[in-house]
C-alpha cells in the first residue's frame, strides 16, 4: 500500500486529513512540528486518540524560518524518507528545498502565504532578518518546485503571492474537521456543569474566537477578529429588550491578548451578568457544547472564516461572520457555492436577527440544517474524498 506523510498540523487540518484517508483505506501518517500550538494538539481534537496515535510521528524541527539551518534536518530526512506522496504547510516547502526533495502538495493556512504575507522580523535584530530572507527564498524555491498547491481562499493577497510566483493553485478547502462520531463514554464533568448553566438561559450566542481586536500587530493584513462587533451587537440588543422577561446569554472564551479590553468594553456597556467567560476549551469540549447554542458569533473583518467558523458549519450552528464577497466571488475564490451563514457587519445588524430570532426562532434552526447539510456535500468525508482523487492520479501512484 502506497504511503502518505502529512507534514505540519496548523488548526488540526492534517489530523483529519489523516483519519480521513484512514477510513478510506489509505496508509497515511501524520508528521508534527516542535512547536504546533498546543490548541490544535491531536489530544485535544479527539476523544479516541488513543486510536491515532501510532500514526502520529513528533519531528525535530520547529515551523520556523530557524528549522532550515540545525541538526533538526538530517533527523526529518531519515523520518519522512520512505513515503510515495508528500503534504506539507507551513515550513515544509523550504525544507524539502533545503534537502533536496520534492514536496508533491502544499497547502498554505496563512493569509498571504506562510513567510509571504508578513515580515515578522522587522522590528527585530538584523540577524533575524537575513534569518527571515533567506528562508523566504527557499520557500519560494520550493513552492515552485512543489508538484501543485492548493489555496482554501483565493483572495487577493494569496493570488499576489502565487502570481509573483508564478504559480497556478488549485482551489479547494481543507477537511479541517473530522466529523465522524466518536465514543464518549461521559460528558466531562466542567462541560455538564457549562451545559447546566446555558440550559437555563433562553438565548445562548457563543463565540471562540480569539480575542484580537484592540492592539492589531502591524504586520497584520486585515483586522480579522474585530471581536468588538458581536459584543456591541448583543449589548444593544440587551438594552431594547425587558430583560425582566427573557434570559439571554453571550458565552465567550478567555482565549487572546485582548480579552482584557474585552471585559472592560463589557463593563463600560453594562451587560457584565448577561455574559458567561469559559476558560480555553479544546476543539473536543467545543464540539459537545455547540449542541447546546442557539447562534455563534465569528469573526467581522470581512475575510473568511477558520477554524471556529467550520465547528459552526458542522455542527449546524447559524453563525454571524462578516465576509466582504458575493456569491459570485465566493465561488470563484473557494470553488464553492456559498453557505448561508448571518453575513452582517455592524452591531445593528446583529442587534436586529437577535430580536428577530426571538420572534422566529425557527428560520434561524432553518438556516442551521442548511450549514450542516453544505459542510456534508462541500467538506468532511467528501472533500477529502476530492483530495484522495487528486493523489491517486499522480504518476507515482499508478506505477
């Protein structure tokens, strides 16, 4: 059988690529960088890891521009070296540029391409960016030399990137979640005692996003989160209602440099009792409470959702998340028809479908089913089926 390595695993992405080119037969293995956030950890994505583990390899090098100048990489060749078909992000292009092989699929996860969209060493010693420099060479290297890539969002600063390049991606999304059910033989106690709260409650709105909205880096390219929008939204919908009568509730996670200023915006807008603070909560935790939640809340910078805007779409979850396109452009930036999700961009908007679902709370469970039918068509098993096709036509795997 015709072996797959998955190199890097940024948002859990290549962990359910992996398990899904499990369940269809495929010997796949999944490679981890030093420094993977310990959000997206395989342990914290799944309740059957146990299940997983032999095909999860930790590697020597970290997803850095420093993992192309150590010792780290004779350890990786000797690892990766006896795989047909390679997947990689992040780093990956540059170091199989550095050792001289050919990575057969990239699939970038940053907004301009990873060690394209930003100069994160510009306020640094001057090492460091000869540091950056040269790395930026060798991932142009070795994007150029990779067999195809593929972009989940072909928006202007990723086509200016493969353009530079002179690189034609594929446009596809990324299976960046595994849906099928797994074995829980318990609720875990903190995530009954969070369910018995909400529960209470006649409205939950939920959001896990980041909080990143008042000290903006300046090598961001948009002002993603912008966390601000859904706060204020629900503080004027609090405010136009007899709150003697109804029991709403904003849950958020303490997750993000900003959550102080969160809090105080809290504060200064006097709806403090109507919001619930959950510490950090794996993908795993999330994916049991969102059963729960009546609408989230996503991210209002006009670019696509990541992570937490897929969670709502899987779990059938109506989701506010500003998206600066029209169905048209969506189509021909993903390759996808659009999702019905609450495109709104201003606390009024959001202050009007809170009202609005307390009227009809039906259209919005409507509007759910919807989400949970696309993400069944367009993503999850079928997707990475798409991904399955792609690899099997290549010349390597009909040798």
């Amino acid at each position: 059988m015709k072996k797959i390595a998955l190199i890097g695993n940024m948002n859990n992405n290549f962990f359910s690529m992996m398990r899904y080119f499990r369940d269809a037969g495929f010997n796949a293995d999944l490679f981890m960088f030093k420094d993977e956030s310990e959000h997206f950890l395989p342990e914290n994505d799944s309740w059957e890891i146990e299940k997983w583990k032999p095909y999860i390899y930790q590697l020597e090098v970290n997803n850095n521009e420093r993992a192309l100048f150590g010792s780290g990489l004779k350890y990786f060749l000797n690892q990766i070296k006896n795989y047909d078909y390679y997947i990689g992000c992040g780093i990956t292009p540059a170091i199989f540029r550095k050792i001289g092989m050919k990575l057969d699929m990239f699939i970038p996860y940053a907004y301009g391409i990873e060690f394209f969209g930003c100069h994160k060493f510009s306020v640094l010693h001057p090492f460091d960016e000869i540091i950056f420099q040269i790395a930026k060479h060798y991932q142009k290297r070795g994007i150029k030399d990779c067999g195809f890539s593929v972009t989940p969002d072909y928006n202007w600063k990723n086509r200016n990137v493969f353009d530079k390049l002179r690189v034609n991606p594929l446009k596809i999304s990324i299976p960046m979640l595994y849906t099928k059910k797994e074995t829980l033989v318990a609720i875990p106690i903190n995530i009954q005692e969070y369910i018995n709260i909400l529960t209470k409650s006649d409205l939950r709105v939920f959001s896990h996003v980041s909080h990143k909205w008042k000290r903006i880096p300046k090598d961001w390219v948009l002002d993603f989160k912008r966390n601000q929008v859904l706060i204020k939204g629900f503080a004027k919908y609090i405010n136009d209602i007899d709150r003697s009568a109804t029991n709403p509730l904003l849950i958020l996670i303490e997750y993000g440099y900003d959550v102080p200023e969160s809090k105080k915006l809290i504060d200064e807008l006097g709806i403090k009792n109507y919001v619930l603070w959950l510490p950090i909560l794996s993908r795993k935790e999330i994916m049991i409470l969102l059963g729960y939640i009546d609408l989230g809340g996503g991210e209002f910078g006009g670019a696509l959702w990541g992570g937490t805007g897929w969670e709502f779409i899987s779990k059938g979850v109506p989701f506010f998340q500003y998206v600066k396109m029209t169905k048209e452009e969506y189509l021909n930036s993903t390759g996808d028809p659009m999702p019905e999700f609450i495109n709104v961009d201003s606390p009024e908007k959001i202050k009007g479908h809170l009202l609005s679902f307390e009227k009809s709370p039906g259209i919005y469970k409507v509007i759910g089913k919807e989400l949970s039918g696309w993400f069944e068509q367009h993503n999850g098993k079928n997707l990475a089926a798409k991904y399955l096709e792609i690899i099997e036509k290549n010349r390597k795997f009909l040798q």
